[in-house]
C-alpha cells in the first residue's frame, strides 16, 4: 500500500498537461517510454516538470505557490495571514511557530516539489533513451532537467533543511532517508546545468546558462560560502545580458514581463483553456476583499513592521534602528466613509508599489478606500498586498477574476546585485558594496506613484548612501535594503534564517506586532527548532519514522 502511494506520486511526471503561455507544446497524456523515448517525447514530459514550478499540481495550490507567500513572507516580519480569524487557521499556526506536523500546508508543498522533482527525473531518464537527438540536444535537455530536479530540491532544502534527495536511479521510494545533507547534490545539478545549458532561452521562461548561475550563487550563499558565490555573482554582474529596468515596478507588470532584470521567471498565462490554473492560482486568496478588484480573500495583509521600514529619513536614508519606533499613519479603526489623511512624512516610494493604502492610488482601479478592502480590518489590519497585481484589462479573457497573468520573478537582477554587495560586506570591500546598494535604492527613486493629476501620491524621498562607515553598518544596510526591494516577494524569512538572526528579528517584531494583532500574542520563535518547518507527518507516516525523521 505504502509503495502504490509513493509510485503514484512519482509516476504523475507521465501523466502531466500544461496550458503555459511560454511553453504552447501540450505534453502527451498518458505514455510509455517506447513512445515517450524521443525528441518530441522528452520535450513534452521536460514542459511538464517545467508546469510545476508554479506549486499547482494536483492537490490543493494556495498552500504550494512558487511566491511562498506562507512560507517566505507570512513567516517572517513582512506579512499577516489576513482574511479573518478563522479563515485557513492553518497559516495562522505557521505564522505563530506552532510545531504541528499533520496540518495540510507542509504536505501539500511537499507533494508539490516532490512532483517537480518526480517530473525532472522522468525527463533525464527519457533523454537516455532518445536515439533521435543529437549530443547537443541532449544536453540541453539534461541541463535543463537537472536545473529543475536542483530547484525543487532547493525549495524543499529552504523549508525543511534536511531532506531527502531524488534522483533518476532511486526505485525504492519507501525507504528515503532525510539523514544526509543535500547541498552538494543540488550544487552539482546546478554546476551541470551551468556548463551544458546554453547562454540564451530558445523560449522566455526556460533555464539559461545564467539562470544557472545565478541559482549556484544563491545555493552558496545560503550557505554563507561568500568565496564561492563571488566569481558567480561578478560574471552574472559583468558579462550577463542583465540590466535594473528603470522602474521598480516593471518587475510586477504584465506589460513588462520578461524584461532585462528577469533571471529566472516562473511564466503564467489566463484564456488558454486552463481553468485559471495556470494564471498564479497559488496566490488566488491574496486579493482585496469586498467590492475590491478580485473580490475575495483578503489573505496576505502586508504588517505595519514592513510599512515602517519604508520611512526615511530628511536625506531620503532608512531608519535602520528607529524604523518602528513610531508607526506610518493609517486608517485602521475607521470606516471609509470617516475622513483620512493619509501619512504625510518622506517615504521610499517602493511602499505604494508594494503595499495597498488608503487613499493612494491602487493601479487604475481608483484609489484605494481602506476598511471596504479589508475582510476583518481588526483581524488582519489596514493593508492590503500590491505587487503582483494586475491592472484593469490586464488579464482579458480570464478564466477567473482571480486568476492572473502577472509572472512571477523568481530570480532578477536587483537581487544579484544585492547579494553581491553582502558578499563585498563580508569581505569588508565597503566600497563595493556600496556601489551596488546605491544602484538598487537609485533606481527606486525614478518612477513613483501619482496621484490623477500626475504629482506624486506621497511625499517620496529615497537616496543613494553617502558612504557606509563600518562593516557593521554596511551589513544592516544591504540587509535592510534587501528587505524594502523584495518585501512580499516570498524572501524574507529565508534571508533571517539564514543570516542567523531569525530568533532575535522576529521575536523583537512579535513582541510589538502582538499590541496591534492579538491573534499573534504569546508567539515565540524558538533558535534551533522555528528556522525550518516540520516535515509533514503525512509523509513519515508513509514512509515510517525510523527512515524519515521529525525535525527538532
């Protein structure tokens, strides 16, 4: 019984289908290697295991998402479960730390990435069978293949640390142990797809030579192997075909997909007869509620502690220390029809591209009216989430008001260049990681948010570091700066963990955050057991406890 479970999951990569809009090939339905074992054949099962690294499979896809908008952010400082009290209770108790194995999130992500990896390996075994395919093509299909298998271990890796690690030659998937570290092995699927992949995509979307590398830099730099990522990061950096887009906001529009900042972007797609599935269906709870565009859930509140952070200072600096002392004006308590005034101190303007507030301009969908947005404004606060929406008109044709077009970017450039600066900080190069830190934050100051008479919509203010005195400050700097570049965008908690500053960051955040949210009160994240999540007991109870053990 046990080994049906497992084949069946295992088997999915045979039985795939994928309406993306960046690969139009259908994969084939249900097949055998003879027929499968071709060039059009490995094409079709490698869209496949391209088809999930949107996290929707066949089980539930809210909980799974490519954003990790649970895993990477509502774990962190950066967001609120939202909705109301007893809407998906289960994010509540991810948000509060609460060790409890059995609920359906932890499996339902890890079914998702487990079939990625399912899918991926199918691929590489097809590709060994092909005798229509040239050295060449096989190689680039294995590149690709082996990229995937590495992604999706990775994301297991982020959220469970020690995991099991599935290649092609595994045919006992009763017995997989999570005893041994799987970095070295995501490394050399990565490094492998490094040297055989090609420099450029024959599709927007697919893995590129410098997808690669960039994946390997990452990979090192969580585990702090700065001398590693270094020689990664510079030639992504100096030779790369990359480049910041002049606005911020360019990274989050339809209209600008796939643009000079993309590295790695994970493509969605609406009106292409896939039911809205393939148009960022894992992030279907994370709109306005009421009258709002989407009308529904109201999931994924951004924190008053991120909207904080966006406050600078009469130079257009962070407040690194002081960020919180005091909290940016908002409408919470109030109906809105009440009168409001919204914060009138300097801002970085990548808060209103990022955040939904009241009385600002919420796209072209008008201006934004507060608590008539909000699902349970109590409950989940004044905010709403921003980045990833769409404009009106933007997904014509939708299967679903929920469903949008809007890809997700999974890797771009600013966060190249972010990484490179932290390198230069634990090398003491202040110098250098001040002119990349400097490149991010002068870019965010170009386009702003405006009002309909074309002024701006805030009093922005964001400038470029004069000099960074200590490492100390520098680290904190490019820290902070990671932070207000990517908020929202399923990096965060990742980033404390790793740093080693999770426990002292987001106990100081539960502390003050539970005053405003009581829902978060006696929350405690613990050092050494709240940095990863629980393996899911649905999955030791298949595979039995002795072979896949508990984390602490």
């Amino acid at each position: 019984m046990k080994k049906s479970i497992l084949t069946a999951m295992v088997c999915v990569g045979m039985l795939t289908s994928c309406g993306k809009e960046f690969l139009e090939t259908t994969p084939l339905g249900v097949g055998n290697e003879q027929s499968l074992s071709n060039k059009a054949g490995v094409n079709a099962v490698l869209i496949g295991a391209y088809s999930l690294l949107d996290g929707v499979g066949a089980g539930p896809v809210n909980t799974s998402s490519v954003s990790n908008w649970i895993y990477g952010s509502i774990a962190s400082d950066d967001a609120y479960k939202g909705s109301d009290v007893g809407d998906q209770a289960q994010i509540t108790t991810i948000e509060r730390y609460i060790p409890q194995a059995d609920i359906g999130a932890y499996n339902d992500k890890w079914i998702a990435v487990y079939d990625g990896v399912s899918r991926s390996n199918n691929t590489i075994k097809l590709i060994g069978l092909a005798t229509d395919m040239t050295d060449a093509e096989k190689a680039q299909a294995m590149g690709e293949a082996r990229f995937l298998r590495a992604w999706y271990h990775f994301e297991a890796k982020k959220l469970w640390n020690m995991v099991p690690y599935v290649d092609e030659t595994v045919t006992d998937f009763v017995n997989l142990p999570n005893t041994a570290d799987i970095w070295p092995m995501i490394e050399a699927d990565f490094q492998f797809a490094v040297d055989n992949v090609s420099a450029t995509k024959a599709q927007a979307g697919r893995v590129s030579k410098w997808t690669a590398k960039a994946a390997l830099a990452k990979v090192h730099m969580y585990q702090q192997d700065y001398k590693a990522a270094k020689p990664l990061l510079d030639d992504i950096i100096t030779n790369g075909p990359f480049a910041l887009v002049n606005s911020f906001h360019d990274n989050f529009r339809i209209a600008t997909e796939n643009n000079s900042e993309s590295i790695f972007e994970v493509q969605m797609s609406v009106g292409d007869g896939g039911s809205g599935q393939n148009g960022s269906w894992g992030d279907n709870y994370n709109f306005p509620y009421g009258s709002a565009p989407g009308g529904c859930c109201g999931f994924f509140q951004p924190s008053q502690n991120l909207v904080n952070a966006f406050k600078t200072d009469a130079a257009g600096l962070p407040l690194l220390d002081t960020f919180n002392d005091v909290d940016v004006k908002n409408d919470e308590g109030l109906a809105s029809s009440d009168p409001f005034t919204p914060y009138e101190g300097t801002l970085d303007p990548r808060l209103d591209w990022t955040v939904g507030r009241r009385g600002l301009p919420f796209l072209n969908w008008g201006t934004h009216p507060g608590r008539n947005w909000i699902r349970d404004q109590a409950f989940g606060g004044p905010y709403t989430f921003k980045k990833f929406f769409a404009y009106s008109g933007e997904n014509a044709g939708a299967e679903s008001p929920r469903a949008n077009a809007n890809n997700y970017r999974a890797i771009r450039f600013a966060d190249i260049l972010l990484m490179r600066a932290e390198v230069a900080v634990e090398e003491n190069d202040l110098a250098t990681a001040l002119k990349f830190v400097n490149q991010v934050r002068t870019r965010a100051a170009n386009v702003v948010v405006t009002d309909a008479s074309g002024k701006p919509a805030a009093n922005y203010l964001v400038k470029a570091y004069p000099a960074f005195a200590s490492q100390d400050y520098a680290r904190k700097a490019v820290r902070f700066e990671r932070r207000v570049e990517l908020a929202m965008e399923g990096h965060r908690h990742f980033d404390l963990v790793r740093w080693g500053v999770a426990d002292s960051v987001l106990n100081a955040y539960l502390t003050k955050e539970s005053k405003k949210r009581s829902y978060l009160s006696g929350a405690t994240f613990v050092k050494g057991r709240s940095e990863y999540f629980p393996i899911p007991q649905a999955q030791i109870d298949i595979m039995g406890a002795n072979v896949l053990k508990q984390n602490p």
